[in-house]
C-alpha cells in the first residue's frame, strides 16, 4: 500500500492479527496511529513514514514483540516515546521529523542498532549519550529545530 495516497485514518480493527509486515508509508494517512496496533503481536515491519498522522504514540506499541523495524518519520506525532521494552526484536527505529515529538532518550533504545531522532525535541544526557556510544547504537539526534 506504498505510495497510494491513501486518505483517512488507520483502522487497524479489520487487519489480520497474523499480518507481519505493515506499510502504509508515502501516503495521505491522518489522525493518530490507535492503540489497536499492539493487538497485532506478530508484525515484524512497520511502515507508516512521510503521512499526516499526529497525536501521541500509543503505549501499545511496546507489545509488538516481534518487530523488528519501526518507521514512524516524517509524521507529526507529539508527547513523549513510549517504551518499547516488550519490542525484544527491534534493530531499526526512525523517528526523526517529527517536531512535536519530546521527552528524554530512553536507555533502553541503546540496545537498539539504529535510533534516528533528529528533527524532534527528545532530550538527553552526556551519561545517557555514553551509553549508546559503549553500545555502538547508531543515534542521531538534534537537527534544526529552533527554540520556542
């Protein structure tokens, strides 16, 4: 469903629960992402980059144990990033461009191969920078925002 300017929000209700690779990025997507997408447990993949989805990052996220690769850039999601501790599989983690998005770095992302957070408010510490540096996690924070 790549590219197919889709319109409306996501209804992840009438989805397979046995879906493992979800991609509706590049499309016209709007609202938020429900909290209905951690009902389903066997994604690997999730794609919903470069759409108009907003509002917080539901919790639910954090029972998707099998993913792998999360892409939520380019969106307008805002508040704090929700723990993704239950994601035991998860290497690839694009968040960046999405301005609204804040809070500190959780440490636990440092376990993660790739966090992509520029473009965003997301906060952290020369400790917590320490610790994904001794991890060798490729973080990339910061980038262009100007203050309010």
């Amino acid at each position: 469903m790549f590219g197919n300017s889709l319109k409306g929000q996501i209804e992840t209700k009438r989805l397979p629960t046995s879906l493992t690779h979800l991609d509706l990025s590049h499309n016209n997507l709007s609202g938020p992402l429900p909290a209905s997408i951690g009902a389903l447990r066997k994604l690997r993949g999730l794609f919903l980059e470069r759409n108009d989805l907003s509002g917080c990052l539901p919790d639910s996220l954090g029972d998707l144990r099998f993913l792998e690769i999360l892409k939520l850039n380019h969106n307008d999601f805002e508040g704090r990033l929700p723990s993704l501790g239950g994601c035991r599989n998860l290497t690839t983690l694009w968040l960046h461009q999405n301005p609204k998005l804040a809070g500190d770095l959780p440490v636990a992302l440092a376990a993660l191969a790739t966090v992509y957070l520029t473009h965003t408010k997301v906060k952290t510490t020369p400790a917590t920078l320490q610790h994904f540096i001794s991890k060798g996690c490729n973080l990339q924070l910061g980038g262009g925002l100007e203050e309010d």
